[in-house]
C-alpha cells in the first residue's frame, strides 16, 4: 500500500486539475447567464464570467443558477487537487527543512480553507487565502533561489506575480473589467506550475523507488 502511494500520489493534483476541467465545463453549460460587465448577457462568457460565477446562487441579472451544484461540486475537486499540490510541492527540492515544513503546512491550510470560497463569505476568503498563500510561498522562494531548473523558476515567479494581480485588481478595482479573462490566464500559468510540479516529484519517486530495488 505505502509503495502504491508513493508511486502515485504525484499525480492526484493533475487528476484533480483535469477533472475539475471537465465538470465545471459542464456546469458552466447549464449557467443561465449574466456578469458583472454584462448583468443580462445569455450563457457562460470566458472573457466577462469569473470561474466563481458559475457558483452563485443568483446570477448578476437576478436569474436563479441552476449549475451552482455541479459548479461547487467542481470547486470542491479544485480544492482537493490543490492541497495534494502543497502536499507534494516541497518534494521538488532534495532536502527537508523549516521551510519545506512551513511550504506544506500553510499550502494545504489556504487550500483547506479556499473551499470555503463557493459560500457567501467569498471575498473575505479571497483575502484569507491571499495571505495564507503569500505565507506558504515566501519561505518556498527562499529556497527556489537556489534550485537548478530556472524555467520552473520564472514560472514560479510569473504566477506569484499574476495572482498579486488578480488580487490587486479584485480589491482597487482598477482594470476590473478586463479581471475575469486575466484570472482564467493566471489560471492556466497556475494549472502548468501544478502538472510540472507533480510530473518532476513523480520522476524523482520512481527514480528512489527504483533505486532502492537495485
């Protein structure tokens, strides 16, 4: 069982990244319409909908949502993928410290409580995970600086650097407008960080696993 475990638990946040793909895209089917930039638009838009849109009980025309079951269903799976992502994401590097511990710790406790964004609290857990990331996060670029792929690097860097966008733009305001189609970018700047992550931690483990059976 343990064997079984560590050869594949790297790979539980790409299936919950592909599967959270494929169910919100059904809910979003079924979202009767409407956003922020267009109250009593028709159907789900990529460029004015936020992914939490699809999780209203009310649509921003006042029509009831008849997907915000499958849609916190979905996000319940994006939840999951993404405290198994904190889980494994300290394993990249080929040493254990306070900072590894202190990555994986405050990782799945702001994924733990991200669930917590399809209630009617959403911007106060907006707030909540924004710090609690930034806390799991600066301990892990201390530790990046040093590590080898500098690809991984900069991507690192990039989706930190969009998230604080995203952020910054859902609390001023500023370029609210445009905030919808630049979170679904960032998005998938974070989903690529993910498979990466878990695809180098999957290699590194069958390389151990394989090594040990020599």
């Amino acid at each position: 069982m343990k064997l079984f475990f560590r050869t594949y638990y790297p790979i539980f946040p790409i299936v919950g990244l592909a599967l959270y793909i494929v169910v919100y895209s059904i809910a979003s089917m079924d979202y009767p319409g409407g956003s922020i930039n267009i109250p009593y638009d028709t159907g789900y838009s990529f460029f004015h909908n936020f992914l939490c849109d699809a999780m209203n009980p009310v649509t921003q025309g006042g029509r009831i949502n008849h997907a915000r079951s499958l849609a916190v269903v979905s996000h319940f799976i994006l939840s999951a993928a993404m405290i198994s992502f904190f889980y494994i994401l300290p394993e990249i590097f080929h040493f254990k410290n306070r900072n590894t511990k202190m990555v994986r710790y405050f990782g799945m406790t702001t994924m733990t409580i991200f669930v917590l964004m399809s209630t009617k609290f959403h911007d106060e857990i907006v707030t909540a995970t924004a710090v609690l990331g930034s806390l799991a996060l600066i301990p892990f670029f201390i530790e990046l600086r040093k590590y080898h792929n500098k690809r991984l690097r900069n991507l690192v860097y990039t989706c930190y650097c969009m998230s604080v966008i995203v952020f910054l733009s859902f609390v001023s305001k500023v370029g609210f407008y445009y905030l919808p189609f630049i979170q679904k970018i960032t998005f998938f700047l974070d989903a690529c960080w993910v498979v990466w992550v878990s695809l180098i931690v999957s290699k590194k483990n069958q390389g151990s696993l394989q090594a040990t059976q020599i």
